[in-house]
C-alpha cells in the first residue's frame, strides 16, 4: 500500500483517523496498540511474507535494547549488546538485500554457486536502519529502554515512515511515544504538508518519469533526449522522495508525531558538501552519528578521515541497492566531497557558477544511480556527449 494509491488515500487513512480520534481519544495505550495494528495491516498488505520478519527483527531488537539498558544502568559495557545488534541486523539485511548480488559477483569471478531468487522485502533497509538506531541510542544513554515490546514495535513499524522514510531515529520520538499531545495546529499543518507530497508524488513525479524512463530505456537516445531524461530524472526523483517524505511527516504530526526535516532545499545548494547537508538528511545524520563519529569523524588525521569517508560513502552507495552502480554512485560523491574538503574545489567561485558546478556534479552522478548496469551507464554517458 503506498501513500497516494486509492485504498489509502479514502479507506484505510480515513479509518484509522477515525478510530485514533473517536473511541481511543483520551486512551494513550489504546491508540498505540491501535496504531502498531493498524501499521502491521499497512505493511502486510503489500508484503504479507515479510511481516513476520519484521516482527522478529522488532522483538531481537527490543531484546537487545533491555540487555543493552541494563548494562548502562548497571555501569557494564553495553559494547556486547551493540556489536550484537550490528551483526544481528546487518545479517538480516545482507541475507535478504545483498547475498544474491553477492553470489552472482562471485560467480562472474569463477564460482559456480546458485541464487537464492531471495524477494528484496519492501522497507527493509529503513526498518533496519530504525531497528538498529533504537538500541544504539539506548547504549548511548539518549533514550531509555522500552520495557513494553509492542512501544518499540511501534517505533520501527509506524506507517507513516516504514516503506519510504524519513529514517526516524529513536532519540527524537522516544517521548513522543507516550507523551504526544495531539492539537488542531499540527493536524491542521500536517493535513497541508501531506498534500503537498501528495502533489509533489502525482503530479510532478509521476510525469517526469515518463519523459526519464523513455529516455533511459532507448537504444540509442540522441544527445538532446539524453540531457532532456537526465534532466526529468534530477527533478523526478526530488519530487518523488521529498513528496513521500513530505507525507510522511504529516501524518506523523495529524498523529501527534514529529519527525525532523529530510529535505531542505537540496537543489539551491552551492557545493555538493552543502547539497548533502540538504538532501536525504535522515540518512547522511544516520550515518554521521552511528559510523562516522564512532570511526573518530574528523578528530582524527587526514589519513583517518579520509578512510571514514570512503567507508561511510561506500556504505551510503550500496545501501541504496545491491548493484555496483550505486557503488560506484557512492564513490563518486565520496571523490567530490574530498576535491570540496581538502583541495578547496569550487570555493571563491561566483555564486552561480558554484550552483551551476554542483547541480551538474549531481545530475552527472544520478546516471549511475538510474542506470540498470555500468555498461548502460557507460552507455548513457555516451549518449549525453553525441556517442
């Protein structure tokens, strides 16, 4: 079920507004029973098989993040209860999103294994990401441990953020929980930023990636088509993921949620550090507080910091999809971001050359991030120089 299909849109949102806010009114535990429900029906109805995994991953996760509480509390390392967590977490992820890549990688090196055919279950790499941030944020001693199971399913399956994002993560909605305080203002402001993903989603998206998706499926896209598709794939992907994240937290508030910001507008940056400080915030701070700080970030030499952002890129690339095109993606802005940090590229430039230097820096890097393989890559690339 997705956010601007009809049985959402006038069936299942209309109900569970109604049943939040008429019965469970003044019933806090209610309404989060009813509200993990009800995000469990949301989830299961498009991908019934992989809710059951997601029910495990919430019950390891709220397990690890008691262990985890207790050792703080007790003054232990929670060192065991993290490590664990990682491995817990990313197995499940690399067993149902990479293995298959994996294998087939191995195999053009020689091996002769069979694939899996394992279905990528929809949301995984958000659920995780969540997953993982609440046990993370209880051994850092900024939240505390949930001692009811079903709050923490809660967290991790809420239906506003589960599919699409923004990647929540623990520390700024752990009061809200139990402590929201629903009020007109918030669901009067969050009916409006709905709407507007709504719009960004149907009708901006939806008919750019016509143009995108003609232009990338070509054979042999004339120099002009290929810059026309390009250009329709910047707007079309800025459209469809702000939209869905712009609806993402309005609902949260018409809920009494409040989710931070994901977008800031990415595309009036002037460098591409600046770009990345604007575009997919939840993922970039996700990674900066869990990767890049813990590695040492940039208290460290140049060396060090060099390696922290290699691995932090590769891992921003790869999460994206289990292709070597969002690797290579990744490497690309992990270069550009080094030739901004320490070799001072674009800095002292007029303003509008800086902005016309990053916006095509990140549309050049969107061709890997659309493209099916290197070679259609490669391809495409061709293409928008007359090849």
């Amino acid at each position: 079920m997705v956010f601007s299909s009809s049985i959402f849109l006038f069936a299942f949102l209309p109900a569970v507004l109604l049943v939040y806010y008429l019965p469970l009114r003044r019933w806090r535990t209610g309404q989060n029973v009813f509200l993990f429900l009800a995000s469990l029906f949301f989830y299961g109805w498009g991908a019934h098989e992989a809710l059951l995994l997601m029910l495990g991953s919430i019950l390891a996760n709220y397990l690890l993040g008691l262990w985890a509480g207790r050792a703080r509390s007790a003054g232990r390392s929670v060192r065991p209860a993290v490590v664990l967590a990682a491995v817990v977490n990313l197995s499940l992820l690399f067993v149902f999103k990479y293995l298959d890549f994996t294998i087939s990688t191995l195999n053009l090196l020689g091996w002769k294994l069979s694939l899996f055919g394992i279905e990528l279950p929809i949301g995984i790499s958000f659920f995780t990401f969540q997953a993982m941030s609440y046990v993370f944020d209880v051994a850092r001693g900024k939240a505390e441990a949930q001692k009811n199971p079903m709050n923490v399913g809660l967290y991790v399956a809420l239906f506003p953020q589960l599919v699409a994002g923004p990647i929540v993560k623990y520390e700024t909605v752990a009061w809200d929980i139990q402590h929201r305080r629903e009020n007109w203002a918030d669901f009067s402001d969050g009916t409006h930023r709905f709407l507007i993903g709504l719009g960004k989603k149907v009708l901006l998206s939806n008919q750019l990636a016509v143009v995108a998706d003609a232009a990338f499926a070509a054979a042999a896209p004339t120099a002009a088509m290929a810059w026309l598709g390009l250009a329709c794939y910047t707007l079309q992907l800025y459209y469809d993921f702000s939209g869905y994240s712009d609806m993402a937290i309005g609902l949260g508030k018409m809920f009494g949620f409040h989710f931070d910001e994901n977008f800031r507008w990415p595309y009036a940056a002037r460098s591409f550090i600046d770009l990345w400080r604007r575009w997919h915030i939840s993922l970039t701070s996700w990674f900066r507080d869990y990767v890049y700080i813990p590695l040492g970030g940039s208290r460290v030499g140049h060396a060090k910091q060099l390696r922290n952002l290699l691995i932090v890129w590769s891992l921003t690339g790869i999460w994206h999809g289990a292709n070597w095109t969002f690797l290579c993606w990744g490497l690309f802005s992990f270069v550009l971001i080094v030739l901004e940090k320490y070799c001072r590229l674009g800095q002292g430039w007029p303003a509008p050359l800086q902005h016309l230097y990053t916006m095509l820096a990140f549309t050049f890097s969107l061709v890997f991030f659309r493209a099916d393989s290197l070679t259609a890559a490669g391809q495409y690339f061709a293409a928008l120089f007359g090849a």
